[in-house]
C-alpha cells in the first residue's frame, strides 16, 4: 500500500513542478495568464510575487521526492516523515486555496486531490 501512496506522491510531485514551471518561468506568457485567468498587466504587476510561489512549489516537491528515494532504498521512517510533509503541505494549500477562493476549486482539487490519495494510502500503508 505504501507504494501505491508514493505513486500518488510522485504524480504530486510531478505536478508541482509543472506549477513551478508556470508560475516562476513562464508567468507572463499568453499560456500561464490564461491558466491563471490573469491579464498582461496582472502578470507583470504580480511576477516577483508568483516567481517565489513558485519555487515554494518547487521545494515542496524536492522534499516529497527526497522522502520516495528514502522509502525505496529501505530509510521507511524518514522516507514517510519527508513524503507526508511534502504531501501534507500541498493538501493544506489546496485547502487554503478553496477557502480563500471558492472560485477556483476546480484549481484546488487538481492541486489537492494526489497529495490526499498520496497521505491515505501512505498512513495506511505504514499502519499495515
């Protein structure tokens, strides 16, 4: 079961990254303002702040794919610690993001619905 949870994490992961992508490479691009709904204008007043939003993103990811090399190679304890944190945070943003925004849940299931999958099946998988 725990591996099945760090697929989930892994496809977290990956998404994660793509966000980092969008919001610290590509934030003013015609693409990324439509995916985010911004305007040019928007975009630029709002790309040093969505730049370090991005990399939040990043880093949260590193932690969540550190924490699945760790239970590959037999480190279960810290492995979880590592995964359920990178997961945990990104489940809790996407809480944060459907409170604060009741607009955006469809954006806020995206980006919640892997880590979610991710922590029931990793917790199950450590409580077996």
């Amino acid at each position: 079961m725990i591996y099945a949870g760090l697929i989930f994490a892994i496809l977290a992961a990956l998404l994660h990254v793509y966000i980092f992508v969008m919001e610290s490479l590509t934030w003013t691009s015609p693409r990324t303002r439509a995916t985010f709904g911004t305007t040019p204008e928007t975009a630029e007043t709002t790309k040093e702040l969505a730049f370090n939003q991005g990399f939040y993103n990043l880093f949260i990811a590193i932690v969540t794919a550190i924490g699945a090399v760790f239970i590959a190679t037999g480190c279960t304890a810290v492995g979880v610690a590592l995964v359920l944190a990178g997961v945990g945070s990104m489940f809790a943003a996407a809480v944060v993001l459907l409170a604060s925004s009741p607009d955006k849940a469809r954006s806020a299931v995206i980006q919640g619905l892997f880590p979610l999958i991710a922590i029931v099946l990793v917790v199950a998988g450590v409580a077996m």
